[in-house]
C-alpha cells in the first residue's frame, strides 16, 4: 500500500500550492482580466479526488491492523466501518493489486456511504 500512498502525497503536496495571484496588463484596468478561479477550482477538486483515495487506502490499512490484532471488541461504530471496508478489499494476506478496490470504496467515500446506519 505504500507505493501509491507516496505517489498520493506528491500529488497532494502539488496541488495543494496556491494557483498564483498575478496581474494581467491586458485590460490595462479597464475590466476584468484573466482570473485563475477556473484553474483554482480544478486543482481543488482534483485534490479531493486524491484525498478521498487517501482515505480509502488508510481505511483499507486500518481495517488490516484491526484484523492482524484481532482485538477482544472494538466501539460499535468502528466495527460496522470495518465490516463495510472488507464488502470491498478482502484481508490482505499476500501482495496484491488493490487498485479496483481501493477506488470503489474512495467512491463509497465520496458518497457518504461509510457514514450511514446501514
């Protein structure tokens, strides 16, 4: 898991730089000029995008340690989280390709779905 989580930090720690404030000449101040609103949004939702796999990956560790410890109980809400993890990626027992799993259950992320009742 560790190779695409670095991966996951350059690209976080790139995209969480500030687009650039600069100003333009071409108006010469008479209307509004090229602002990076646009761009400043993209990079936004493409570093939600890579948190939300961030957050899948630890989920995925997390419910690994919880399984590797084999504690006596864990809190309610933690386990139902756990039990929801492993509907996605089973116990990680050898290495292997966790792409497709790691991206359903950023999706489950996304969606709110580890926050219901269910």
């Amino acid at each position: 898991l560790m190779k695409p989580i670095e991966s996951l930090r350059g690209e976080i720690l790139h995209l969480a730089n500030p687009v650039p404030i600069l100003p333009s000449h071409n108006a010469d101040g008479v209307e509004d000029s090229l602002t990076f609103t646009a761009l400043a949004a993209r990079k936004l939702a493409d570093l939600v995008e890579r948190l939300e796999l961030l957050v899948a990956f630890e989920l995925v560790a997390g419910a690994q340690a919880v399984d590797l410890a084999r504690p006596a109980a864990i809190g309610t809400r933690l386990e139902a989280v756990r039990q929801k993890v492993r509907r996605g990626p089973p116990f990680l027992d050898e290495d292997r390709p966790v792409a497709k799993e790691v991206t359903a259950l950023a999706a489950l992320v996304r969606s709110g779905g580890l926050e219901s009742s269910e």
